[in-house]
C-alpha cells in the first residue's frame, strides 16, 4: 500500500514465478531499459543496481532462451563498442509493461479483467519467453530450437534443432526417447549442453570427429586452478559456454577476442520438451 496525494493507492509489482522461482521481473526488465538509455552493460548494470557478473548472466540467459536476440554488443569500432537491444528486446518491454500497466489498472479500478485482455494476442512473444525461462538446470548452455529433420543413425535417431536462420544443431538419442517426447518436425525443444563437453578451438573441427560446431569469438576467459571457463558468442549474438583443461587453453593459444569454434559431440546434446 502506497499513500498519493493524501490516498492509499494499492500497488502492485509484476512477477512471473514458477515452482523453481522468479522467471522475470522488474529487475530484468529494468535492466534492459537501462542498456537502452545508457548504450552500456557497466553503466546499466550500476543504474539498476546489479554486479556485472549477475548483468551479464541475465543477458546470457534471456538470448540463449529466445527464438530471437535481445540483446547484442559490439567492441572496438569508432565508438569503442557498447550494447544494445534489438527491436524483439525492445518489444519485449513493451509487452511487460503494458502488462504492468493493465495490472495496476485493475488495482485502481478493482474492475473486470478487461485491461489485460486488450494485450493478450500480443503478449504471446512474451509469455513464450517466460515459459522457456521456467526450466531450472545445471546445464549452462541452454538452447530452444525447433525440430527440422529426424535421421535413422543405426539404432539411434539423429535429430536436427534449428536454433534460428543460421545455426543447426544435431542430438544422438534413442528411437524411443523420439517416441516417448513425441518428437517430430515442427516440435520445440531445449537443447542442454554442459560446458565441459564443449571444445574450444582457433581451428574448424574436422566433421569426421564433431557434427556440431558454432563459429564465433572468444568473448570471455576465466582462468580457476584446475579449469578455464570460456564464452564463445555467434555474430547473431548467441553465447557457448565451455570448461577447459587450463594446460589445454594454453597450450591451443586461446584469447579473447580469438576467432573460434565450440565443438560438442551428437551424444553430449540432451533433449527436452515443454508444454
């Protein structure tokens, strides 16, 4: 409750929660309006407030589980790079907002939901995009694609997920997982790789030893004790994350900014469904 002017006026916060917890909310999408004021993740990330790292995560997260980025960033240039939203990001606030707006309506008013129903055909980008969020795993490469082809591979099926226009993934399951998942073309998927079963290399894998293989550059490198955590991200702004041997980071002179590509074999791809 929230006294204006004088009054008590109900307010109200727009979350979307699932069992495993909060899915998106004001944070998130506060976040995104301060990229497009401030043309920088650091700059958003202090306005909002949230550490750069948790910043970071969230954009990971809310591209690799949309059917379209929402975010890209660019470095060096002219201008010395930054981040931006692309117009899916900038819709996707439009949509929550209006949500947000048609919530505390009905607070005000204490009405019929007839404010909500007026953005319910539009909002379906966005409820698409909170239902996929709603998946809690330790995978860290979490994808959504849309089935494209099943292959017989000789007592396992080869099925092919089509993230977006430009990058096709391949999984090695059973045929009865195809079955029991109800799988075929046209259904969508997570793909849910976990980084220490992606690669990392300055050179294009042979197809002999791996079938999928994302092209990009080396934007992040984490050195630990025992493991360096790396981030290779797509010119279309789609993020791989891998864990690697430190020896073997050195040792296949890995950099940031390196152009680069993350392997992983048909088998280390695990296949899920939603609702």
């Amino acid at each position: 409750m929230r006294q204006t002017g004088g009054k008590r006026r109900l307010v109200g916060r727009l979350a979307f929660e699932t069992p495993a917890g909060a899915v998106l909310g004001d944070t998130r999408i506060r976040l995104l309006e301060a990229i497009v004021a401030h043309g920088s993740l650091n700059r958003a990330a202090k306005a909002v407030p949230l550490s750069y790292k948790a910043a970071w995560d969230a954009l990971d997260t809310l591209n690799n589980l949309s059917e379209t980025p929402l975010v890209i960033r660019t470095t060096g240039g002219r201008n010395g790079g930054g981040t931006k939203l692309t117009e899916h990001g900038l819709r996707i606030i439009a949509l929550y907002r209006a949500m947000e707006s048609s919530q505390q309506d009905l607070l005000d008013r204490i009405s019929s939901p007839r404010a909500l129903a007026a953005v319910a055909d539009e909002g379906a980008p966005l409820r698409a995009l909170l239902r996929r969020m709603s998946v809690k795993t330790s995978a860290r490469n979490q994808f959504v694609g849309t089935v494209v082809g099943i292959d017989d591979a000789g007592g396992m099926a080869d099925v092919r997920l089509r993230l977006d226009s430009a990058e096709v993934i391949v999984a090695s399951i059973t045929p009865e997982s195809v079955e029991t998942m109800a799988l075929r073309n046209g259904t969508q998927a997570y793909a849910l790789i976990k980084a220490p079963w992606v690669g990392v290399s300055a050179y294009a894998p042979r197809r002999a030893v791996t079938r999928n293989a994302l092209e990009g550059t080396i934007t992040t490198i984490e050195s630990g004790s025992l493991h360096t955590r790396l981030a290779v991200t797509t010119p279309g702004g789609r993020v791989i994350a891998a864990a690697m041997p430190e020896a073997l980071v050195q040792r296949r002179g890995l950099t940031k900014g390196l152009h680069a590509w993350a392997a992983f074999a048909t088998d280390s791809v695990i296949l899920a469904t939603f609702d």
